[in-house]
C-alpha cells in the first residue's frame, strides 16, 4: 500500500468526518470546543460562517454528519455527538452577535443581482455578496423572507423569532426586499438589466393522488406543502377529528403533528413502504409516535370512499417489500383483503416536484427530459450564463444546508462571472496543519475522553404542546449538559502526525494506545495489509494512515477508523515522533 502524504490536505479532510459529510463543510469541532469553553458568540460565528443558520439548523437540519461522527463508531451502542443540538446550544446563549457581521462598503461595485426566491439558498447568496459590494434585489411571493423554512417547517420545531433573527442578520445588510410579489416572468426579471440573475424559488408543488373518489372528496383532500403553508400563514386552523396523512418523509411528519394541534384526534401516517425504508429522519418518526400518531407501513392507497358525497375514508392494500440480488426493491401485494380506514381529511404528502412555468423557454435555458434546467454542478450556472439556480430549484429536493452550501457555491461563480472571470477558475479552499504542543506533555485542547452516553433533549409537557402549535417541542441543552455533550467530541480535527525520520521503532506508541489502533507491520496490498494490523480494520470506507518505509523495512499503520486522538502516542513517544496537529479546511468563499 502506498504511504500517506501527510502533505496531502485531502486526506485530513476525510478523517474529520463530520466536516466531510456536511454540505456546508462546518468546522464541527472547532465549535464544539468554543461551546466546551463558554466561548458561545465565538461557536456561534464559526457556525455562521459555513451554514449561515446555526438557530434554524440546530433545531432542523437532516444531521448529515450524525452518521459520519467517529465518536458511535468506537464500541457497540455508542452514539455520535449531538452536533446538531451543540450548534442551538450557541446559538441559544449567545449575545448581540451584531457587530461581528461583515461590514457593507457604503461603495457599490456597480453590479446588480437579482434573486428570486427568498429560501436558505438565495439568502446565502445576498450573505456572501453584500460584503464585495453588490446591490441585490430579492423577489418572493411570501410575505417575509425564510421560504420553506418559513412556510413548511411547523413554529412547534422552528419559531418564528428564531427564523426572523436570522433571516434578519442578512436582509439588514441593506438586501432591497419585493415580498409578496409573484415573478410571473423571468424574462421581465433579465429585461431589468441585472448584471446577474440566481433562482431559488424551491421546489414548490407537491404531488397527488388521482385515485378513484378523489373528485368526489374534494375540499377534504389536501397537498402537504400546501397545508403547511396555509397553517403557517393562519389560513387554515382546524381539521377533522380523523386524519389520515400519506407519505413517509419529513413533510409527512410534519403534517400529522400539526394535525394532532389543530384538532385530529385518531391522526394516522399511512406509508406504502417497510418502516426502515422511510425518507423522513427516525428522530421525526420517534416525534411523531410520541404524540401518540401510529404509522402504518406497507399500505398501499388505492381508493377514496365517498358515501352521499362525504368522505368516508380510504382503502388500501396490503403489501410486503421484496428485494433482489441488487437490493432493488419491489413492493408485492399479499393477496389479504383491502384495509379501510376512516379519515374525515386526508393529508397527501408523497414528495415535491419543481415547477417553472414562469421560467420561458427562449431565454436560453435548457430543460432536460424531467423539465428541470440544465445545471452545472459546479458553477451552478446554467446554459444562459446570467442566470444561476440553487436549493431545490437546482437539483430537486434536498433539505436546507445543502441549499446553504449551493448559494456559497453559486455566489462564488456570480461574483467571478460578474468580474468577466471564468466561473470555472474556482479558488482552493484554506487548508493548514498546525501543532497543538504547548509543553512536554500538554496539548491546546481538552483531550480527555469522556464515557458519557448521549445526553437527552428535554422537551416541553406534550399535553401543552399539542394545544399551542407555536410552543416549541424541543427545549434545547441547558449550559451544564451542553457543556457535558461537547466533551463528548473526538477531536477529530486534531490530527496524529507521524514523522517517519524520528521514529526508533520502540513501540512505545503501540503499548500505549488505548483502541490498538496503532501497528508496525511489513506493508502490502491494503486488503492484506488491513488484516496484519493490531486489530484488524474493517472499516472499507475510512482510509489507513500508512508511513514511510522505517529502517527495519516495516511501516507504521493507524486505523483512523478507531483512533480516539487524545494523543497519548505523542505524549508516550520518546523522540517526538508523533505529534497532534490541528486541521483546517475552510470552503472558499466569494471574493476569497
């Protein structure tokens, strides 16, 4: 197996996973050291440097890097660390943040940019842009800004105080705002000479059924997202005392928790596939069956049933998931009687489509086979070079950092389009290593390892949330257990570094490590190489760290996969041979 260039940035950057699989590439454990350290305006600027929402995203994000946290990987039942939560532990406690955000020249550049839509994507755009002096223009048909954040996720998860003062931090850089008003043409937006033009208006229509009764049912069957909308709005107050709501993602969750506090009684979540196959969050399904709302899996909806012209319920057939040698699953009906359920409103919450009907066809945009525009995905330029998409609107539906991460990545290619640069000349990011060493045995950061389990989020007494569908769930980490949950964090960023040359093959580092994940072995193909070590790597997905070739012809071998780095190697190493060095990877940004 060829060694490891420790050189090589790319490397660092995969074995702090939890940056790695963000959108947005947050530095995860930079601030939950800031949190561990009171320091909460600090933690809170790291955060909103990469994902621009810590309070809205503490309380919502899809947890890409919950997964990829190395700290459930190192004994069975572990949990990783609550990343999520931490960033609404800063975001919670920190003070007036105001006089840290970027300065606006009071000089423009004379440059004019467009966006339509007001979602998490266009509003990272105006927070990258406003700083280089652009004047930007911001079109929604909502009356504020926050797009899905404001009209699909319930005030129960997200408030709207939380919402307004984030969105606030970047409209008040001086981003001239046209809510409540509906672009009907794209061509009127380009024939008002913006230099630049970036849509990201979602993806807004849901889909339906069309399934025998539903002309019949009528004003009792509704869209999810359209729903949601007309509940946040305070258009719609009530519904029946029996709900039934079909869909197994996110949305659906949303809907029949909002159901519960608006008046459903029976509330039930009907789901075509197995449980384990369902898009939305187990922690949203968990929420969900703890208020009390059953979910029914492998029913497939097959009729309304309308008596006198009144919705009586639905029926549904009964499937089992069947799986080929690929995995690909098909869903075969058992052969048992149609279930009936009663419903006096059905909920349809089975995915969202794109729509651009106001998008016309000779402005030089191409459309593909599914009627989305031709996107690069690098640039996020499409095929007209003024105009750009992003969030939804780009590749379909996602969640909101990865629309937090596309309106970095679109501002980038704005900014080098509008200074006639090629938007493909996109700068590298930040990476550096830098030695943690204060003293003979002491590191610059806290590199004991707690043994703590997972730290619980308490929650509001559910009879008083569900008669207030504004009172937030969720009640966040008091000062003391987000304290206790920080620790719980690897330090995955605070890298082992191995210097061959120094190295006298003492084993000292191999005795002393506390997860064997350190071995001096003759090298091979990685597939053997991995079964020779101390304890064997099993990890296929988490890359070895592999040394030089040392004097005795062996070399050294990490499993990254386990290694705690507390740094007991450098600390036990007689010749410094391993020393614990900080890695920083930060995502370019415009005018960077």
């Amino acid at each position: 197996m060829n060694p490891t260039d420790i050189k090589n940035p790319e490397y660092f950057h995969k074995v702090v996973d939890c940056q790695y699989a963000c959108p947005a590439h947050t530095p995860v454990p930079e601030y939950i050291r800031l949190i561990a350290a009171g320091r909460y305006d600090d933690a809170y600027m790291v955060n909103w440097e990469s994902n621009v929402f810590p309070g809205i995203l503490g309380r919502t994000c899809d947890r890409p890097c919950d997964p990829a946290c190395r700290r459930g990987r190192i004994a069975k039942g572990e949990e990783p660390v609550a990343i999520c939560r931490l960033k609404r532990v800063a975001a919670d406690n920190k003070t007036d943040i105001s006089a840290r955000l970027p300065r606006i020249p009071e000089q423009k550049n004379g440059k004019r940019i467009a966006l339509i839509g007001a979602g998490p994507a266009s509003l990272t755009v105006a927070r990258d842009l406003m700083p280089l002096g652009y004047d930007i223009d911001i079109y929604d048909n909502q009356f504020a800004g926050g797009g899905m954040m404001r009209s699909q996720i319930p005030s129960f998860r997200l408030p709207a105080s939380v919402l307004d003062e984030e969105v606030g931090y970047i409209l008040d850089m001086g981003v001239v705002t046209h809510f409540n008003t509906e672009v009907t043409s794209l061509k009127s937006v380009l024939e008002k000479d913006y230099d630049a033009v970036f849509v990201g208006t979602g993806a807004p229509r849901g889909r339906g059924l069309n399934l025998p009764g539903l002309e019949d049912a009528g004003k009792h069957v509704h869209i999810g997202i359209d729903w949601l909308a007309s509940v946040a709005f305070e258009h719609t107050s009530s519904i029946g005392k029996r709900v039934l709501v079909l869909g197994g993602g996110n949305t659906a969750m949303d809907c029949c928790r909002t159901s519960r506090r608006l008046g459903g009684e029976d509330v039930r979540v009907v789901v075509r596939s197995p449980f384990a196959d369902m898009k939305a969050s187990p922690w949203e399904k968990e929420d969900a069956m703890h208020e009390g709302i059953p979910i029914h899996d492998n029913h497939v909806p097959k009729e309304f049933v309308v008596e006198n012209g009144e919705l009586k319920g639905m029926l549904f057939e009964k499937v089992e998931a069947q799986y080929d040698e690929n995995g690909k699953r098909s869903l075969v009906p058992t052969g048992e009687d149609l279930v009936f359920m009663e419903a006096d409103d059905v909920l349809m919450a089975i995915g969202q489509d794109n729509a651009f009907p106001w998008v016309e066809r000779d402005l030089g945009i191409e459309f593909d086979n599914w009627d989305m525009p031709v996107v690069d995905k690098a640039t996020f330029q499409s095929t007209n070079p003024r105009v750009f998409f992003g969030g939804d609107a780009a590749f379909g539906p996602e969640n909101v950092i990865t629309a937090v991460a596309h309106g970095h990545q679109a501002a980038i290619s704005i900014d080098l389009f509008c200074r006639a640069e090629p938007v493909t000349n996109r700068p590298a990011p930040m990476t550096n290593l830098v030695s943690q060493k204060m003293g003979i045995h002491e590191w610059s950061y806290d590199n004991q390892v707690e043994n703590d389990k997972r730290f619980v989020v308490p929650m509001a007494p559910l009879e008083e949330t569900l008669r207030n569908r504004k009172l937030e769930v969720e009640l966040g980490f008091d000062l003391s257990t987000g304290f206790k949950e920080a620790e719980r964090c690897l330090n995955c960023d605070v890298q082992t570094v191995f210097d061959t040359p120094r190295c006298i093959e003492c084993d000292a580092c191999v005795d002393i490590c506390p997860t064997d994940c350190i071995s001096f072995v003759e090298n091979a193909e990685e597939s053997e190489l991995r079964t020779r070590l101390s304890a064997a790597a099993g990890n296929l997905a988490q890359d070895l760290y592999v040394s030089t070739e040392l004097p005795t012809q062996r070399v050294m071998v990490k499993d990254e996969n386990v290694c705690l780095h507390c740094g007991l190697c450098a600390e036990r190493c007689p010749t410094s041979a391993w020393d614990m060095q900080k890695f920083l990877y930060s995502v370019t940004k415009a005018g960077q």
